[in-house]
C-alpha cells in the first residue's frame, strides 16, 4: 500500500493562492483567507501534538484538499440568490414573522433599577422608523490602558461623563427675600464624591449667568438677582434656572455606571463605563475615553459622528442583537438588505411613508402603503404619471411582474427549426 503523502504548511500556501489567483474557481478571496486561517491552525495543532515541526506536515493530501475546496465551491454556488429573485419580500418576511414572536419588555441593568434598554419590537420598530430620539440612549465606554486597569481613574472618566447640575450637588435652593438673592447650601459629601470644589460651582454660575452678581461664604453661594428690588416671582425663576445649571459633564447623559468587563482577569479587572443618556460626538473628546473601542446605540449619532457607512454597521448590530437577545436567529443577509436601504442615499430614511415608501416615485406604490386618498388625490392635482416598472404596481394592474421568469424579456421564433436548417446546409 502506498504511502500516503500529506502537504506541508509551505505546499498548503502555495495551493490556496493558486486558487484564489484561478478565475475558474468562483470562490470570494476573503473566504479563502478564512479556509487558510483554518487549515494552518488545524495543521500546526496537529502537529504539536504529535511533537512535530509547525512547517512540517499539515495531515492533509492534495486529493482532500482539492475536495475540501470543491465542497466549499458548491456550498457557496449553492448559498448564492438566482437573479431576478424577490429579495425584498424575502426580507420583510424573514424579519417580520419572527417579530411577530417578540416580546415587549426592557431590560434592567443589574443593580441599578433606574437604568434600563429598550428591548424586543419596541427597539426593533426604533430602528425601522429611524427614531431621531430613541427612548433608551445608552454608550458603553471604552477606557485607555491608562484608566481602564485603575478603579479610581476610571471614576475620575466617569465623573467628566455623568451630566452634573446644581440640584445634584445642593442639599437645597432656598430663595432669601430679605436679602433679595438666591442661597444655594452645597453638600460637601456630593461635592466630594462628584469632584467639584465650591469655587469650581461659583465660577460655572457666573459663566452661565454673567449678569448676576455672585458670592461665595463657606459652602453657601449667594446669587442676587439683577434687578435692584425683584419681586418673589422672579426670584423662583431665578431659584429654577439655577438648580438646572451645568457643573460638569456631558449633556443628555443622566447617570454612569461603573462595571468590570466581562472576559477580564479577575486579578486584573478592566473597567468600562455605561451611561444612560447619549452624547458620542462630545465623549470622544474626553481625556481616558478610548474613541477606537466605544459604542452607542443612538444611530444619528453614530452617523453625524463617524458618517454614513458606520451607521449602516450600527443599524446591523442593534437588529441582530435585538433579534439574537430574543433568541430569535435571522439571517445576517436580510438585514443587511434593510441597512443598505435605509442609508443608501448618505441619510439614514426610515421605512415608513416619511421615508423610503413615502418617498417612490409611483404613485400607486405610495396609495397602496398608507392614505390611499390622500396620495391619489395629490397625483390627479399634479397630473403625475405610473410607468408601471415595480412590482407593486404591476400587480395590482394585474400585469406581469419583473420577477423570476417575468425579468426575461425573450421571444422565440417558431420558424428556428427551418432557419437552423438553413444555415447548416
């Protein structure tokens, strides 16, 4: 019996990039590379447990080679979608039947019962419908090597974070109308768990409000109105406006929290901050913020931030993880189809009449999504014209739809038996 010969690492290289390099083999290179990844590990595994060199033998032969690359090629001949296939409707089907099994419910961060996400359809329609504001922004924060190993650095990150008012720090704000002003009474325990020095309060109120006059006396800061006699109305507005002044942090984030990532040495633990609340374009510019590692589930924001192309990549990540959290399993491609919809034109559109079917240029195609009178009446007004080129249209015309055989326009001659005779002879 002959001896088997099996292909070293350096035979098993050479092979996979004459492939890739054959137009024959209709197989993308990034599969490949991946085919390659596999093998080699597989290949170098074997051979440390058999004690041998990594560049020695891989245990595969040419002949399972070439059929391993075979069965690849029909799986993916296989996975391909025929031309002319409805690939929309196979879509709205694929994600809309499992959302029909969705619950509705949100989901509460352990330990902190006021934070919470939107979960299931709620979250699933806020995607769809392209929420400017969605119900639960939240970002979860990446730290630099610098803070996320230090408990105390990561605090100090997450103070600069947390939007921080006069109301969060002050035991009260009381109006004095003897002396016509305003008395803030500072907590010295907040101030100090939140960081901030009285100075640091009497310096961020005379910025917001560079017209009244400021006093600072141990832990009371006396803001006087600046009319010489006010009357108590507009002391209480003045009382107001002051408790919603801004110490430190980012707008639009209400509350942090600090927890260990999951995955990190127990020894060691890595920090990560999560907020409720949502302010990515001005969290990047925080110093210990790692911007290559940080996320948010407001899709605007991502998209006014870093531009169209990582919305579309957030679009895919928060449907599949609405999807895979309701152990619901979709297809990948379907929801790319969605994504690709909704942002081709360099906006992110909802689907919806306010957006993409609100938006066809056929007028039947709009009356047959929602207020059918409203969009046919508009249509006759303008006098527009249906070249009846969709599906939609076509088939509530009752005509054939460019779809599998009806995208092939093709006649046959019924005299070709003659005409091939013809020419043979």
């Amino acid at each position: 019996m002959a001896k088997k010969k099996y292909l070293t690492t350096a035979e098993l290289k050479k092979l996979i990039t004459t492939i890739a390099e054959n137009p024959e083999k209709d197989i993308p290179i990034a599969i490949l590379d991946q085919l390659e990844v596999k093998l080699l590990g597989r290949a170098q595994k074997i051979s440390s447990n058999l004690n041998e060199s990594a560049t020695g033998k891989t245990y595969v032969t040419k002949t399972q080679f070439e059929s391993i690359i075979d069965d690849i090629e029909k799986s993916y001949q296989f996975a391909q979608i025929d031309p002319g296939s409805a690939v929309g409707m196979v879509a709205a089907q694929s994600i809309g039947e499992p959302g029909t099994q969705m619950t509705l419910r949100t989901f509460h961060f352990a330990g902190v019962r006021e934070m919470n996400v939107t979960l299931g359809l709620p979250r699933l329609i806020e995607i769809v419908d392209a929420r400017r504001n969605p119900s639960t922004p939240t970002m979860s924060i990446a730290l630099t090597e610098e803070y996320s190993n230090n408990a105390d650095k990561a605090r100090i990150v997450a103070r600069n974070i947390e939007l921080t008012s006069i109301s969060n720090i002050a035991k009260s704000v009381d109006i004095d109308q003897i002396n016509q002003r305003v008395t803030v009474v500072l907590d010295e325990d907040l101030l100090e768990d939140k960081g901030i020095s009285p100075e640091e309060v009497v310096e961020k109120v005379e910025y917001r409000r560079s017209s009244l006059k400021v006093e600072l006396e141990n832990n009371l800061v006396h803001i006087y109105n600046d009319k010489d006699d006010p009357e108590l109305n507009e002391l209480q507005k003045l009382a107001e406006k002051v408790r919603l002044i801004p110490i430190k942090g980012l707008k639009g984030v209400k509350r942090v929290l600090i927890r260990k990532k999951k995955g990190s040495n127990p020894d060691n633990p890595e920090y990560e901050v999560v907020s409720e609340g949502s302010n990515f374009m001005q969290l990047l510019r925080i110093p210990g913020v790692d911007p290559k590692r940080t996320y948010t589930n407001h899709i605007h924001e991502i998209a006014d931030t870093l531009g169209i192309e990582a919305a579309r990549n957030a679009i895919l990540i928060e449907a599949h993880e609405v999807m895979d959290k309701q152990g619901l399993d979709v297809d990948q491609r379907h929801i790319m189809l969605v994504a690709d919809l909704m942002t081709f034109t360099g906006d992110i559109r909802q689907i919806g009449r306010h957006g993409i079917s609100g938006e066809s240029t056929s007028v039947l195609v709009r009356a047959a999504f929602e207020v059918t009178v409203k969009h046919l009446l508009e249509a006759a007004i303008r006098g527009e014209k249906d070249n009846l080129v969709g599906i939609i249209e076509n088939v509530m015309v009752g005509q054939e739809i460019a779809l599998g055989t009806g995208i092939v326009d093709l006649t046959i001659n019924p005299e070709y038996r003659k005409f091939a005779q013809v020419k043979a002879n």
